[in-house]
C-alpha cells in the first residue's frame, strides 16, 4: 500500500531507518550492503523541495521533464540483482535526480551514469557535488553513444524495446547488466549476464518506467 511517512524533518535518519523497515526488509531486500546504502543516502537531498515531505513515500516522484526518482523498493531490486561486491566499475543509464547513482557510489569503486536531459544532468552532478560523492561522474548525452567499455555492471533507469545489444558489448565477460525490458503487458526487470559466447537472460518482475531515451 502506498503511503506517507509523517512529516517530521526530511534529513532524520529515523525517516530512512523506517523506510528500510517497512518498505525494503518486508519485501525481500536482504543484501546487507545494499540496506546499509539505503539508511545512508539522503533521498530528500534529491527531490523537488516541494515533494520533501514525502521523500520517502512509497511510491516514485516527478522530478521534471516527464522523469521521476525510483520507488525506494525498485532502487534496492536493482542493486541487491547485480550481487555487488564493491571493487565494480558501474554504468547507470538514467541518471535523473541522482539519488541510485548516489547509493551505488557506496556500494561500487566507480560509477559513470548518463542522463538524457540536461538540465537533470547539471543538476544531478550539482546534488551529487554538494553532498561530496567523488566516485561517480555524471555525462549528458546518449548511453548507446558512450566511447569505452569494460563496465562489471550496467543498470538502466528506463525500458527498453528488447535486448540492449548496444550496452550488453559494454560489459566485461561475466559482466551483468539489469533493465526494464517493454513487453505487451507492461515492462519486465531483466537481468543479463553475459558469458564468453552467450547473455543468460532473467526476469526478476514486472515494474513500471519511463522508455529510454535514445538511440
């Protein structure tokens, strides 16, 4: 059930603790590193100040340019799926707000996310600078247009039409890459693993977002 947490001060660590609690634990998130990441990131920092109060509702919020920040559950899917061990080079795609490049910069050595719009780009690297986050670099521009490779990791913020090919050569062998992936009936969470001939395809469930920008 979608819900509001009290309207006590957005930065307490109580409104994050019982975030992790009732919405994260209850759920299935298990990972111990990733509930650490949760109860430490400041989701407030990361939304509009008008949407403070609720920045740990149970539910995404609109950040602008039709975009929104995940729902805290759907953030913690997505990272707890990709087995973290903390020595990964990560690409994330969709950068938006900022707030899942801010938690996997704790869970990762490197992260290089890519957002579509600009005006969220320059704001995502302005929060993310602000708050002193050195281990994550934000690019404007297309993701399937990125120069380089060689990530452990790729999660994407956005569906996608069908297998990724363009970011699954991105990957390092034994690499995974997680995406919404737009079927007939909603999208579906996808995760890839790609072996030395083959990509090992997964559904994890079905969720909801926006499509990729994009090439």
């Amino acid at each position: 059930m979608i819900g509001r947490l009290s309207s006590t001060d957005p930065d307490d660590p109580r409104q994050r603790e019982r975030m992790v609690q009732t919405q994260l634990i209850t759920r299935g998130i298990t990972d111990e590193r990733v509930l650490a990441a949760m109860r430490e990131t400041t989701r407030a920092e990361f939304v509009p100040a008008n949407l403070r109060d609720e920045a740990y509702a149970d539910q995404p919020l609109p950040i602008g340019h039709g975009q929104t920040i995940s729902q805290p559950l759907v953030v913690a899917v997505i990272l707890q799926a990709l087995a973290l061990q903390g020595t990964e080079r990560a690409l994330e795609v969709g950068t938006g707000s900022g707030y899942s490049a801010a938690v996997l910069s704790r869970l990762v050595a490197e992260v290089v996310t890519v957002e579509w719009h600009a005006e969220l780009a320059d704001r995502a690297r302005a929060t993310l600078g602000r708050l002193g986050i050195e281990n994550v670099t934000v690019v404007h521009g297309d993701a399937n247009r990125l120069s380089g490779g060689g990530f452990d990791v790729i999660g994407v913020h956005a569906s996608v039409p069908g297998e990724p090919a363009g970011l699954l050569r991105m990957l390092a062998p034994g690499g995974r890459l997680i995406a919404p992936v737009a079927g007939r009936h909603g999208d579906s969470l996808t995760l890839f693993t790609r072996g030395d001939e083959q990509v090992r395809r997964t559904e994890l469930g079905p969720v909801r977002f926006v499509p990729l920008q994009g090439a």
